[in-house]
C-alpha cells in the first residue's frame, strides 16, 4: 500500500494535497474529505456509506495514526474519523472518476 510522503493542507484552495509514495499527486477538497467521513458518528452501522454534507468544513489539524491512517481535527471539534491509506486512496479514484464524468 502506498504511503503519504507530504501531506499539505492549501487553505486558500480548501483542499488537503497528498503526495504519496508512488508519486500520486491527489488533492482532496476538504468538503469532500469531511463528507466521506468514515466515523461510527458520521456513517452509522448501515454498511453503506453515505456523504455527509457539512457547511464549509476547516482542518484545524491532521494527525497521523500508527502508519497506516490520518486523522483530521476538523475546526467544529470533529476528530474521530480515521481515514487509513487505503481509504484515501479509494476517495481519490473516486474524485479522479467523478471529474472524468463532469468532463
Ligand atoms: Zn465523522
């Protein structure tokens, strides 16, 4: 699994850019980040995922967990999703699909 090599929060674009390991260059813009939030909080126990919509979502802090996962801390107090490797890199492919549809 590839790992984030420089992870950069760009405020004045709202996005979080991931440089990983294997020269991905993603970005992730924060409302994105934020609606994908997988937490028990956030997605329930349904098993399906669903996007939350937040109004204007800041990172106040990312952290990593073990070397396997960031975890945000969002400006409204929210730290409890735990986004692993493999999941960002699922939300990127998703993002990279989505931008094709739009054209
Ligand atoms: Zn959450």
């Amino acid at each position: 699994m590839p790992i984030p090599r420089l992870i950069i929060p760009v405020e004045e674009d709202q996005l979080l850019r991931i440089l990983w390991d294997d020269d991905l260059l993603a970005d992730y813009p924060l409302s994105y980040l934020r609606g994908w939030c997988p937490c028990a909080a956030c997605q329930g126990h349904s098993g399906e995922r669903h996007f939350i919509k937040a109004d204007n979502p800041q990172l106040s802090a990312i952290n990593m967990v073990g070397n396997y996962a960031l975890s945000p801390r969002w400006t409204d107090g929210h730290e409890t999703g735990i986004y692993t490797f493999e999941y960002l890199r699922t939300l990127s492919e998703q993002l990279a699909s989505e931008n094709a549809a739009k054209g």
